[in-house]
C-alpha cells in the first residue's frame, strides 16, 4: 500500500510541475491556425486546419457527434483532445472542460487550444510561450486562433471569412476561413499539410458513423488546393453513396438522379459513369446505357469483366441478349 502511494504522490508531482520546469520540445510541434466551428442550421461541427508541418491532421483536430470537436497545437498535448471531448460529454460546457485541462497542465503556457461544445459555446486558450504572432478569436459557434503567424492580421481575416460565408455547407465555410488565412500572410514558414473534419449534431451508436467528412492533405506543395480538390471528390461521393443506397433499395430512378449528379461533378471518372450506366440498364434505358458502357471500355477493359460479374451479385439485372450488347461489342 505505501508503494502505491509513493506512485501516485510522484505522478502528482510530474502533473503539477511548472511551466519553467516543462520540456516542451518532446511534444509534437504544430504550430498552425485552425477553426472549430458548428453550423447553427444543421448542428454539425468542425475542425479545419493549415500547417507547415507534416500531417497537422493527425494530431490537431478532434472531434466527436453530438459532443463537440477541438484542436490542439503549438506544441501539442494530445490529451486535450480525447479528454475535452470525455469532458463534454460529461455534460461540461466548453469552457469548463478546456479550464479543467488548462488548471492542469504544466506547459500550458506552450499550448493553444480551442473547445467548442454541441451547443456552439466556445472557448480557447493561447499561452503566453505561444510563438508570435499568437492569437485568437472566440465567438457564439466558431473559435479561430493561430501562432507562428507571418502578422497579426490572419487572426481577423478568418473571423471575417467564417461570418461572410454563413451560406455555405460547414466544410466549405471551414475551407473559405483557412483559405482567408492563407491570404492574410498564414504560417511564416509557408505551407505543406491541411485537413478538415466535419461530425454531427447527434450522437451515433458506432464510432464508424461519427465523422460526416474525413479530410487529410499530409504533404503538398498548396495543401489547401488540394484539400479543396478534395472536398469536391468528398460531395461527388456522396451522390454515389446515395445512388448506392437507392440501387439496394431498387429504387432505380432515385439511383439514376444521385448518380447524375455524381457524374456531372466529374465527367471524368469512371466509377462514377459506370454506375450510371448500370442504373440505366436497370431501368432498362439501353440506349443510353450502351454508349456509356462502351465508353468506359475503351478506356479500361477491366471494367468489361466487372460487368460480367455483376449479374450474380444481383446489382445487374438484364437479359442475356443485352448483357452481350454491353460487353461483347469492341
């Protein structure tokens, strides 16, 4: 019994230590500007971010549905991100659970963190050890901060971004707030990741279902073009998932709508021609499913042997002459 005392007086000890007394330098170095935000419409939040740093969305953004979402950087404390959203969920508003983890931690003065709950109440923190220009803005549903800024005026420029573009769907009012930034001068020493996560309102039974969208540029030349690029594949895939759902359903027409609009996104990508060529042989409109078919064969043989073996699966359902319509013509 005395030896677990003795270990539980020594972790206390190592938690409670001050901020001269912290080795900063063994955290994961992100310095970075980033939004949490929520869509006071839809209830959905999120977290969008830019570094100079490889791979930023693998360790500032978080983010649970129906709890709220965080990002962490400077030099980060993960923790903040797992234990703030406990917090949350626990019921705590989010300037309760970032002043828990706060009052706690003895590097807080290296830290920047950002907390928005599911109620869209916000708060952030920025220490004093934060490389300039450190700064952040709070507000009813969004939190913008950033350090190791190129000037004080990125800071603004995403607050003004973020209202200016209420129109928008979340994820591309996020995507318009870091672009703002970039604009504004961001990180002083350019840029090379990105990344943006978007969960619900609503609390979901798997952890699977908890993120809406999922983004991560890694290592680019211009992060935030490609994320861009992206998040538009990201919402032509949705039409194809929809189109997914209405073909298990047999809903042949709604498949047809969905797939459309897929297609008109990217003209140019098979996956997305083919279903719909699938769908409209399901509905028997082989006049326009030929071409497409055929189309998508000159291009890639493979996919003549896919439709071969789509009749089994039951996700093809055509007669014989037709099948050797579809695949049997050069």
């Amino acid at each position: 019994m005395k030896k677990f005392y003795f270990f539980l007086f020594a972790i206390i000890c190592v938690w409670t230590g001050t901020a001269q007394d912290y080795d900063f330098q063994k955290d994961a170095f992100a310095h970075t500007f980033s939004i949490v935000a929520r869509d006071a419409e839809t209830g959905e939040m999120a977290v969008g971010v830019q570094s100079h740093w490889f791979s930023v969305g693998s360790v500032v953004p978080w983010g649970k549905s129906g709890v709220g979402v965080v990002a962490t950087q400077s030099f980060v404390n993960p923790a903040y991100g797992p234990q703030g959203l406990e917090l949350m969920e626990q019921g705590k508003s989010a300037t309760e659970a970032l002043g828990i983890l706060v009052s706690q931690d003895p590097g807080k003065e290296y830290r920047q963190v950002a907390f928005l709950d599911a109620n869209g109440r916000t708060q952030a923190f920025t220490g004093a050890k934060c490389v300039e220009a450190a700064s952040d803005i709070t507000g009813q549903n969004f939190s913008v901060q950033a350090n190791m800024m190129l000037n004080k005026d990125v800071v603004p420029a995403m607050e003004v971004a973020f209202r200016s573009h209420a129109d928008l769907p979340l994820a591309e009012r996020v995507l318009k707030v870091l672009q703002a930034a970039q604009q504004a001068g961001g990180d002083i020493r350019g840029k090379q990741s990105a990344a943006i996560i978007v969960v619900g309102a609503d609390k979901v039974e798997n952890s699977w279902e908890d993120k809406k969208i999922d983004l991560r540029v890694d290592d680019h030349d211009e992060p935030l073009k490609e994320l861009e690029r992206l998040l538009k594949v990201a919402r032509a895939y949705e039409f194809m998932n929809r189109g997914d759902l209405a073909m298990e359903k047999n809903n042949i027409e709604e498949a047809l709508t969905q797939y459309g609009q897929a297609m008109k996104m990217f003209p140019e990508n098979l996956e997305m021609r083919y279903w719909t060529a699938v769908a409209l042989a399901n509905s028997k409109r082989m006049n326009e499913a030929l071409p497409l078919f055929h189309s998508i064969f000159e291009e890639d043989e493979n996919w003549r042997e896919m439709t071969r073996r789509l009749p089994n699966s039951g996700l093809l359902n055509v007669s014989s002459e037709e099948m050797n319509q579809i695949v049997n013509k050069k």
